[in-house]
C-alpha cells in the first residue's frame, strides 16, 4: 500500500513541482513574452555566452536563443511523449488484457468472419505489395476466401473458430522485443518523411509491448480470483466482465509505470531529433540543441542546459513512479 498523499516525502513534491513548471512552461511557451522566437537567428550574437548580451541563457552557434529553444524543446517533449505514452497504453493494455482473459481458446469467432479478415489481410497486402505476382497470388486467394465466405453464409453454416490471441500476441511481442528499441524506431522513423503524426506513430507502434506484458501478466492473476469466476457463475458477458471488472484492477500497475514510459520516450525523441530524425528540422526540441553544440565545442552553455531539463525531467518522472509503502 502506497503512502497517503499529504504524507509524501519532499522529493516526491519537489518532483511534482519540477514538471508543474515543465507543464506550464510547454503550454505558455508561444504566449510568453521572450525577446527571441526559437528559429530566430541573430547573425550579431554567434555562440554567445549566458548573461554577456541580450541572450540570457546565450545562443547557438546560429544565433539562435537558448532560452526559447529549451522552453519550445520542453512543449515538443511533452506533445510528443505524453500521447505517445498514452496511446501506448491504451494499446498495449487492450491487448494484453485480451490475451490474458481468453488466453488462446476463449476467443472464438465465426468461420465467416475470420475467412473474411484474412481475405481482407491478404488482399491489402497485395496490394501494397509492388511485384504483380504478388498482387495477382493475394488478390486469387481473397477472391476464393470471399466465395467460400458467400456460400458458407447462404448455406447457414454457422462454426467457430478458436483465434490464438495470446499466442499471436506473444510472438508479436517477442519478435519486437528481438530488435533494440531504438534501433527499431529510427528504421521505422527513416521510412516516412519527417512530421509529428509520423513519429507519434512510431512510438506507439513500437512501445505496446511494455504495457501488454504488464496488463496480461495482471489479468491472468485477475481472472482467477474468486469474483470474476462469480461474474461467470451469474452469466455475465465476457467483454462485460473484462471491461467492467478486470481491466479497472490494472490501473495502479499502470499508474505507477505510466511515468516511466513518458520518461523512455522523451528519451527517445531526443536522441531522434539530436540524429536529426523523426521531426522537422525547424521544430525546436532539447535533442537538437545538443547537436548544435557539436558545431561549437567551447560552447558549454548549450550542453548543460539541454542536459539539466533531460535529467530533471526524467528523473522527476521516476521519482513519480516511487511507490513507497505506508508506515
């Protein structure tokens, strides 16, 4: 059991209180007022030091503002890893619950229908696919899937069958698992033109299987305990018991690990944007002031700040993820 609220310690507050400011600095950015734009360039100020000129925090080897870089890094952070981190998992949750609940037999769906979805599947992969061969091979098999599906349907020929659901997903997980996960976002990232939907996509993609683990591994304590096998005694549906029963009790393993996904992925958006992947070059972000500084080595002023806001902010949102037990 975790500590009451009022009686968390002062690293937990001095968290909160960090990434309130991060929260408020990201919002305000665009309304604050900041003598420079972040992609306004200052040909009189080149790498210019903190607090010699008009710069505060100083510039970039472009002439650029530190200050409104880091306060406009800090909003492309949090818009880019706080729905990444949320779709994620939504994503890896419903899946892993899934999976977890009815395991690989419980899940049953008529022989129409699952005929039907790998027709479908097939056909769009022909599709996309560039030989003709393999369209024309595709585009068969789905035209034969759709003609058995017609005739099963007028036929009435009602059977089911069983979908391997945790079994797809735990091969699913394991091959993504296989590939280092940056290794496996930047090839991804490379296929697309840059841009903020492209990205939050990518991430999402890549980044389910974490939450999926962890909800399926708690889903399978679930389902044994004695109110849900009432649920099933009284002839609950199975989405009903799921949704209504199982999946709330996943929160709090959620909840605590929620931070640390948010934290991951703002990792990974700075080392994409610092390789100068993954976002457009003019979006500011934290990343690409560390790699400004390679173009001015002396210039330690644009190091230590990027890297201050990376580890305060990762290290805040860790501390979030404490649980600590009561006394």
């Amino acid at each position: 059991m975790s500590r009451p609220f009022r009686s968390r310690p002062r690293r937990w507050w001095l968290a909160l209180g960090w990434l309130l400011a991060l929260l408020f600095a990201a919002l305000l950015a665009p309304v604050l007022p900041l003598p420079y734009a972040p992609d306004t360039t200052d040909l009189t100020a080149i790498a210019e030091a903190p607090l010699t000129g008009s710069h505060w925090l100083g510039t970039d080897p472009l002439g650029r503002d530190l200050l409104a870089g880091l306060l406009f890094g800090a909003r492309t952070a949090l818009l880019v890893s706080l729905p990444a981190a949320a779709l994620a998992t939504l994503l890896g949750g419903l899946i892993g619950g899934i999976a977890g609940f009815w395991g690989n037999t419980g899940l049953r769906l008529p022989l129409s229908y699952a005929a039907a979805a790998a027709g479908t599947g097939l056909f769009l992969l022909g599709f996309h696919g560039s030989p003709t061969i393999v369209w024309a091979g595709a585009s068969a098999v789905a035209a034969g899937l759709a003609g058995g599906v017609a005739l099963l349907g007028r036929r009435g020929y009602r059977r089911t069958v069983a979908v391997p659901f945790d079994a797809l997903a735990l091969a699913l997980m394991a091959l993504l698992a296989s590939i280092p996960l940056l290794v496996l976002v930047l090839a991804l990232a490379a296929l697309y033109p840059p841009s903020w939907p492209g990205l939050l996509a990518v991430l999402v993609l890549t980044y389910w299987p974490g939450p999926a683990r962890l909800v399926r591994a708690e889903i399978l304590r679930i389902r044994a305990l004695p109110y849900i096998e009432s649920g099933w005694a009284l002839g609950l549906p199975a989405v009903r018991i799921l949704w209504r029963h199982a999946l709330p009790n996943c929160w709090h393993t959620l909840s605590a690990t929620f931070p640390l996904s948010v934290a991951t992925l703002i990792g990974l958006e700075t080392t994409l944007s610092f390789l100068g992947v993954g976002l457009p070059p003019e979006t500011a972000s934290w990343g690409r002031l560390l790699a400004a500084a390679r173009l001015a080595p002396t210039a330690w002023w644009l190091v230590l700040g990027p890297a201050a806001a990376i580890i305060g902010t990762t290290v805040a949102l860790r501390q979030l993820a404490v649980r600590e037990p009561a006394h």
